[in-house]
C-alpha cells in the first residue's frame, strides 16, 4: 500500500525533518499491497548473510531495504506509481538511536524506521518528501514486509493488542508543515475481523524551527474490518477533533500475524495528514 499527496509548497528545511523524525522515534508509511520476496525475519539474524534485500511489491510498487553484513540499512529503494527513489551507503544514509533511518539526497529525502531498534522482525515504514519546488512538492507514506497468510490468521483471538508507533506529516491550512510522532495501539478481534485503531500523543514538529509540541487535537480513530481469506484491511480515520477525516488501509505481517502495518491519508478545512504506523502484539 502506498499514499502520496502533492502538496502547495512553502520553505523547507530538510535537516528539520530529519531531526524530527530522528529524535521522536515514529514514522510515517503507506504499504505497497504485494508480497516479500523471501521468508521470515528481517533484518538478516545472522551476520553470516552480507546482503539482504527485502521486497514487497505487486505489478505497480516495490519497496527494498539492503542490509550489511553487520545488520546495518546500506540501501533504500522505493518505487511507487507516484515516484521512484534510491539511497545508498554511508554518504545517503545514516540512522539514529532513536528507531530511524534517515537517506537523503540533492532531490529528496526519506525515512524508514529501523525494525531492529523497535523491536519488530516482520516489518516497517517510512515517509518521504520530494520534488520540491517553487509552487509544490510531493510527501508520501510506505509500509512493507512479510505479508501473513490469510491461512494462518489467528481466528481464535478475540483481544488481541499491537503496540507500537506512526507518524508522518501535518500540513495546516496556513501552509505550515510539521513531523509528527505518536504511539500507536490496534485492538484486533481475529473472530470477527475488526480493529479498533488508535493513536495518542501526538507531538508536532515545526519543519521550519524544529519546535514541539503536543496536539492531542491530531489522534486518530479508526475502526476497520477485512474480509474473509485475505490479510488486508481498510476503513476510515479521523483525528479526535473531527477536523480532518480520510482513509487508512494495512496488512497483518509475520507467519501468525505477529506485527500489523499500514498507511493512512486525511485531509479537512485546507489541511491534510499524511503517515503510516506499525506495532507488534
């Protein structure tokens, strides 16, 4: 699954997203709906294995994280109908001790969560921006990774909690852009393939002056269901304050749906949000 918004432009500071994102520990992603190519756990577990490239994709999107041989990102691919963009190696890439990986380039910048750091064997997300020019620029959200059979979905569970964290971008109406970061819940009834999703504190990051503060105003609430012999789900999603309202769509990943994942876009009075979310039970 993968979001994009174009966006009217106004000044940028792209090392203020990277702190952003980088010191609040969440991110942003839209998954592109496909399948890995490969199995089980990543990054690699083993040191023994140089490179791995972990690919989600489907005839349209594809998604590809590269690992060293000590487990550290070295490369990150993202194609998408909207855009096509590759970061490679020390120069491109850097990431944080607070969940985050961070390429950037002359054109563009991205950040995935680092699934190591938080915790997460199955899959992660990221956010971009692009194209930014004197009229507009384009922002936009990926998830991916070892997509759950719809076979082994765990219809017994009734309570089931994932934890974990989104984030993305918020775009007001006056034109001014922010990071956000928050902590992510999905209760999931596997019997009757419902999720109440949620997230709570949020925290906005000017990207202009690296200002924070908090916007509870910006949770989200989601009530989503899916269908019978698929692992996918969509519904709608809104912020608590009823401002912004839009759609969300993601993936249970692992063997038995041990992670969920996914994207989410809203928009409302001349705003819009942007981002993704994954978490683990």
């Amino acid at each position: 699954m993968s979001m994009s918004f174009r966006v009217t432009a106004f000044p940028i500071i792209l090392t203020a997203v990277l702190s952003a994102c980088g010191s609040g520990g969440g991110g942003a992603g839209g998954a592109d709906r496909g399948s890995v190519a490969g199995e089980g756990p990543f990054p690699p577990q083993s040191p023994a294995v140089q490179t791995v490239v972990m690919n989600v994709n489907d005839s349209a999107s594809t998604a590809e994280l590269t690992y060293d041989d000590s487990n550290n990102l070295s490369g990150i691919d993202i194609s998408t109908p909207q855009t096509t963009l590759s970061y490679a190696g020390a120069d491109e890439i850097s990431c944080s001790s607070a969940g985050a990986c961070t390429g950037v380039n002359a054109t563009s910048l991205a950040i995935v969560m680092d699934q190591a750091d938080l915790g997460w064997s199955y899959q992660s997300f990221g956010i971009w921006l692009k194209d930014i020019g004197p009229t507009s620029f384009e922002a936009g959200a990926v998830s991916f990774g070892t997509v759950t059979p719809a076979s082994a979905l765990p219809t017994g569970l009734t309570d089931a909690r994932f934890a974990g964290h989104a984030g993305g971008f918020y775009f007001d109406a006056s034109g001014n852009q922010f990071a956000t970061d928050a902590q992510m819940s999905a209760v999931t009834n596997f019997q009757n393939r419902s999720i109440q999703f949620s997230t709570n504190g949020t925290l906005l990051t000017n990207m202009s002056t690296l200002e924070r503060t908090s916007s509870d105003g910006l949770d989200l609430r989601g009530s989503w269901t899916y269908a019978p012999g698929t692992s996918q789900f969509s519904g709608s999603v809104n912020t608590v304050n009823n401002d912004l309202k839009g759609s969300a769509a993601g993936r249970f990943y692992g063997p038995t749906a041990e992670e969920i994942g996914g994207t989410y876009g809203l928009t409302g009075g001349g705003a819009s949000m942007l981002g993704g979310f994954g978490g683990k039970r």
